[in-house]
C-alpha cells in the first residue's frame, strides 16, 4: 500500500493515511542491550572495588559482585558483536572495514569465552586478565578505525567520529603508557606512581566503552545509510 492519499469512497473523497510509525531498528536493539549492559556491569565492577576491597586482606559479603560483574561482560561482547555487523552498511565497503570488522568480532567472543572460563573455574585469575586485555586491544582498534574511515569518508557524523577515535586511542594509549610507567619507575622505587596516568587513562577507556554503543543506536542506526557511505572505498 502506497502511503498518502488515497480515495476512500465512489465519490472522489480523499482520505489521508498516515505512515506508521518507525520502530527502534533492530541493530539500534543490539546497540541498545550492548551499552545498557556494559553500563551495569561497569557499575557492579566499581562497586566491586570499592565495597569489596579485592585489593586487601579483609574478606566480606561483596564477592558476588566482581562474578556478576563477570557474567554480564558476555552478553555485553556478544550482543555487541551484530552492532559492528550493522555498522558496515552506514560505511565505505573498504578493506579496512571489513578485515577491521572481523578482527574486532573474533576477539569480542574470545573476551566473552575468556569470562566465562574464569567463571567456570579454568582460567585463574592473573592468566585471564592478561588474555582479555590482549582480546580487549583489537576492540578498540576497530574504534578507531571505523571512527577514522567514516569521519574521512564522511558517512559519520563528526560527532560520533570524533568521540571513537577519542576512545579508541585512549585504551592502547592507556596500556602504553602503564607499561612505560612501570618500566621507568621499578629503578626508581615507585612503579605505580609513574604508571597511575596510564592506569587512569586506561579505566577511564574501559568504564567509556559501553557508551559507544549507545551512540550508535542514537545517532547512526536511526537513520538510513548515507549515499557517500554506499560507495566503494578505496583505503
């Protein structure tokens, strides 16, 4: 049925129709449950530290947020893992994109099999720490890398570009500068002071992540793709 105005009777009156009214898509849903998620679980990690105390000697009842912590950083990865699928058709077909793309994918489940592991028991603690940054790093390339092509090829806004770059930088960046910190500071006694902004930095990246999501659903997904972003690329 054509939208607009049809004839509603023999005698010539036009009826107005309106359109329906255009639901949430479904890569802005995915978007939608990936940040909500990440947001909670981010939360519960906060509070792990600062009610639970991991850190100290002194056990208490707030252990069972660092595990719900852990559960939910699964269904976070793994339901943002069709938001970086949906993402290629708001950007240039490029060899970027694609290989970018599938990179990010493979290590966002390797991040949610990593927790899920630790959960289970397999992985202690120190070893899976070490894995999941690695998988975390390809993340944030994608970022960034996306956020780079789109912000060139203009098929994102400035807005959405300028704030995945911002945060795909700031994690790698973040690592960079902790292992230099350390490094620097273990002649001088105080590894942790010198590695602190790297740390910061670094948090600060990790407590951001789910708000890219949540960007995407609310300035790239509740609009058709671009005409430019259609095109071939050519990066």
């Amino acid at each position: 049925m054509t939208v607009g105005c049809l004839p509603a009777d023999r005698g010539g009156v036009l009826t107005e129709i309106n359109p329906p009214q255009q639901g949430i898509s479904q890569p802005a849903l995915w978007a939608l449950t990936s940040g909500i998620v990440g947001l909670l679980a981010n939360a519960l990690l906060v509070l792990f530290f600062v009610l639970a105390q991991p850190f100290s000697e002194v056990q208490n009842g707030f252990g069972w947020l660092g595990t719900a912590n852990d559960w939910l950083i699964p269904v976070q990865f793994l339901t943002m893992i069709p938001v970086a699928l949906a993402l290629r058709r708001w950007l240039p077909r490029t060899r970027s994109v694609r290989v970018s793309t599938a990179i990010a994918i493979a290590a966002m489940f390797a991040v949610a099999i990593l927790h899920l592991l630790l959960i289970a028991g397999v992985l202690d603690f120190d070893v899976q720490v070490l894995m999941a940054v690695a998988a975390f790093l390809p993340v944030y390339a994608w970022v960034f890398i996306v956020s780079s092509i789109g912000h060139r090829h203009g098929a994102l806004s400035r807005s959405v570009t300028r704030f995945g770059l911002l945060l795909g930088a700031s994690f790698p960046l973040g690592l960079l500068i902790t292992a230099a910190g350390y490094l620097a500071g273990s002649a001088s006694g105080h590894p942790l002071a010198l590695a602190s902004p790297g740390i910061v930095l670094g948090a600060w990246s990790w407590l951001a992540l789910p708000v890219w999501p949540l960007i995407l659903a609310r300035l790239v997904f509740s609009k058709p793709p671009s005409f430019k972003a259609d095109k071939e690329g050519l990066s």
